[in-house]
C-alpha cells in the first residue's frame, strides 16, 4: 500500500513538473517547443514505420489465420446484409398461418432469424464415452 501510494505521489510530481516546464517554454520560446515537439513526432513516425517493416510480418501462423477468417467473416456479413427483397403477397400466402392461431412476435422473430442462418458447424464430441463412465 505505502509503495503504490509512494509511486503515485511520485508520478503526480513528474506530471506537475512536466506541465509547468511546458508552460515555461511555452512563454519565453514557443518555437523551441514546437520544434522539439515535430521532432518527437518525427521520430515516433520513424519507429511505427521501422515496426511496421520488421516486426509486424513475424506475426505466427494461427495470427495470419485468424485475420483471414476474421476479413472472410467481415466481408460474408458485409454481402448478407445487401438489399433484401421482401416476400410477395403470394408468398406470404404460402407461408401461411391456420386460422385462428395465434403468432406471436418470438415466433415471427424466430422465423426470420432462421432464414439467415449463422455460418457454424457442430463438432460432434464423444457424448458417448462420458455416458458410459457415469453408467460403472
């Protein structure tokens, strides 16, 4: 506790400090400021790129996949929610509800979320194995 409130006092201090030499420099040479501050933006635009360049192509393998699967799954979406046509009289017709059922929203609601189905699989597991463990 003693420590963490020690290092939170110490940044406050940095911070304050920071703040006040900014403002000095800022009222007796601004243009030495803003100098020092394009050359830090400078020099961290050179570090993002020299990053960019080396670093970011030795993502691993599951990485790359899993960006490819997310781009493939981003434009699948992008392509279901074009312009949908809605059904004709004739259709609905067909649809049909009996007489004197009554529809609610949630089955309404139900249907349509079943004409777009998500694009997943079931992996069948090995339900058996475990039934047969709680059997003995």
């Amino acid at each position: 506790m003693i420590r963490q409130r020690i290092g939170s006092i110490a940044a406050t201090i940095v911070f304050i400090l920071g703040f006040i030499g900014v403002g000095h420099m800022l009222a007796t040479d601004p243009g030495r400021l803003f100098r020092q501050l394009l050359f830090i933006g400078i020099f961290g635009l050179v570090f993002y790129v020299i990053y960019r360049v080396f670093m970011a192509p030795r993502m691993s393998a599951e990485d790359a996949r899993y960006r490819k699967t997310a781009q493939a799954s981003k434009k699948r979406m992008q392509g279901s929610r074009g312009p949908q046509v809605k059904p004709s009289a004739s259709a609905k017709n067909r649809k049909g509800k009996r007489p004197g059922s009554n529809v609610t929203k949630l089955s309404k609601r139900s249907t349509l979320h079943r004409s777009n189905p998500p694009h997943l699989t079931v992996i069948e597991g090995k339900k058996g194995k475990k039934k047969k463990k709680a059997n003995m």
